[in-house]
C-alpha cells in the first residue's frame, strides 16, 4: 500500500468530504486506472488541504480541473 505519511488531523466532516470528491473522479472514466495515479491523486488532496481547509462547493472545480489536467487517461 501507500508508504506516504501525513501528518495533520481532520474532522470527519472533512475528511468524508475529501473522501467523496475522491471517490467521485477516480471512478470517472477519463481518470487513469493505474494505482499510482489514484495514490498520488490522494496525496495531491492531503497537501493542498493540509490545514483542513477542504470545503466541496468552494473547491470541487479546482480539485477536478486539476485531476483531469494531472491524472487524466492519455489519448
């Protein structure tokens, strides 16, 4: 599994909001299959959010353009 620490506390609130976006564009079929995508994809979430500063409405266009631009299926 992933051998990448992070060291940080986030209420459940916001780390089941992470876990949803997460979810939700992994599962997209332009995001790439590949394990490494999804765990650095994971790792992209936890330190742009670091502070626990994730909030869906206000990040969620963010969050997905930049996954569609890093992560996305080559063509």
């Amino acid at each position: 599994m992933c051998s990448y620490t992070h060291y940080g506390a986030f209420d459940p609130e916001e780390l089941g909001a992470l876990q949803s976006v997460f979810d939700e564009l992994t599962a997209q079929p332009w995001f790439a299959a590949s394990d490494e995508a999804r765990e650095s994809f994971a790792r992209y979430l936890f330190d742009t959010f670091a502070d626990a500063t994730f909030d869906p409405a206000k990040h969620r266009f963010v969050v997905e353009s930049s996954a569609r631009m890093f992560y996305a299926k080559e063509t």
